[in-house]
C-alpha cells in the first residue's frame, strides 16, 4: 500500500504544473536586466565611433560590413555572390519556417529537455553556432584584403601572394555531389529507418535536403581552406 502512495505522489510530482506568470516570466524579466547590464558594460569599453561618410577616393580597407552581416560577407570568400548573398538566406529562412511543419514529435512541448528532442536541439545548435563562428571569423580575423590574421597578429599589408585557387573538372565535381546528396539521402534512412519512418517520406527528404545544405556550405569551407578548391562544379550560368 504504502509503494503504491509513493508512487501516485512520485507521478503527481512529475505531472506538477505551474503558472507562467509569475513563475517563468520573473525569470525571463531578471534575464533579460542582466544581459542589459552586460551590453551597456561592453559598449562603455568597446569603442563603436561613427565615421565619416563613405569616400569613393579612399575606400576603407578592409570594408566590413555590420556585424549582422559579417556571417554572409565572409562567405562570400567561399561562394559566389549570388549564392552568398540570396540561396544561403533564401535556405536559412525556408529552413526556419519549415521546422514547425516537418518537426512531428511531440515531448518537449511546454518543457525543455535534450533528450527528447535531441535531432532538433542538436541540428539548431549546429546551425546556430557555425553562423556566429562566421561572424567572429569576419570581426576579427579578417585584416586588409579581407586576409586571414589571428587575434594576437597585427594587421600588415606584406604578405605572401596566396597561391592560385584551383577548381575541379565537371566529371569529378558532378558524381562528387551526386555521391553527396545520395549518400546524405540513403545512409541516415537506413541506419536510422525509425526516425525516417516517423517523418515520413516528404518530410525527411525536406529535412535531409535543408542539413545536408548547411553541412554542405562547411563541406565547401573546408575544401577551400584545406586544399585551396574554389569550385567544385562550374556552369555558364552558375558556379559551386
């Protein structure tokens, strides 16, 4: 008798529910002072001057953008504009405003935990810091001639001309991304055929293509950094 009690006040325990006001909504406010106090201590240290107009007889180098945007400028390094500057965002924003469509599992609704959700949070975070590491990249490694520096490097106009970029042959480049996508598409299903039998199939292929995609945009970054390749398939009309 008495397990059975401690069991119906362990599951009432579990099951407790509260009001978000006040509850969360204080801590939301305290939060929210806090990071307040921590911007307005940053900015009195950091200094932010306004600059004068823009001279088209002396251009700034190097020319950054504000930060915001510092994540798209540095991949324009690794990407053609039009892909840098309309595919990636055009990606980034149907990706956001797909996750409440394609995202069917229902634990973690009112609540926060990993492990119910573990794929989502995990494909987030990713996604979430690969864009800000672009961003520190551009703030602060990125010297004249948008070169590479380190943190502690000062910043100097001599240095060793980079070597040539070189690109691979389309008979390499196209069988190399089929072999990406198709084995992006068919490897996940079969190890983890229960998760894409939950999805169903319109929807683990729209989530497949949106990860592959941004795991993709790093796949690039590495090949340009690691072996100097600047385009893996080359068209007249477009560039990868």
């Amino acid at each position: 008798m008495s397990n059975n009690a401690d069991a119906q006040v362990a599951k009432n325990n579990k099951t407790e529910k509260v009001f978000s006001w006040p509850n969360l909504v204080a801590k939301e406010f305290i939060a929210a002072i806090l990071c307040t106090v921590i911007l307005l201590a940053y900015s009195y240290y950091v200094d932010a001057p306004l600059r004068e107009l823009a001279n088209p007889g002396e251009p700034e180098n190097p020319a950054k953008a504000p930060w915001y945007f510092l994540g798209l400028q540095e991949i324009l390094v690794y990407f053609d504009p039009w892909i840098a500057g309309v595919v990636v965002p055009s990606i980034i924003l149907m990706g956001l405003m797909a996750i409440p469509y394609i995202d069917t599992n229902p634990k973690g609704n009112g609540g926060y935990c990993f492990w119910d959700r573990r794929f989502a949070i995990t494909v987030f975070l990713f996604g979430f810091i690969f864009w800000y590491a672009l961003i520190v990249v551009g703030t602060y490694m990125r010297g004249p001639f948008w070169s590479f520096f380190w943190p502690w490097e000062t910043w100097s106009f001599d240095f060793p001309t980079p070597p040539p970029s070189i690109s691979l042959p389309n008979w390499l480049g196209i069988p190399a991304l089929l072999a990406y996508f198709g084995f992006g598409m068919l490897v996940p299903a079969v190890l983890f055929w229960k998760f894409a039998k939950q999805l169903g199939f319109i929807r683990y292929n729209i989530t497949m293509s949106l990860l592959l995609l941004m795991i993709g945009v790093l796949v690039k970054i590495a090949l340009r950094l690691m072996f100097n390749i600047k385009y893996i398939l080359q068209t007249p009309w477009f560039n990868i």
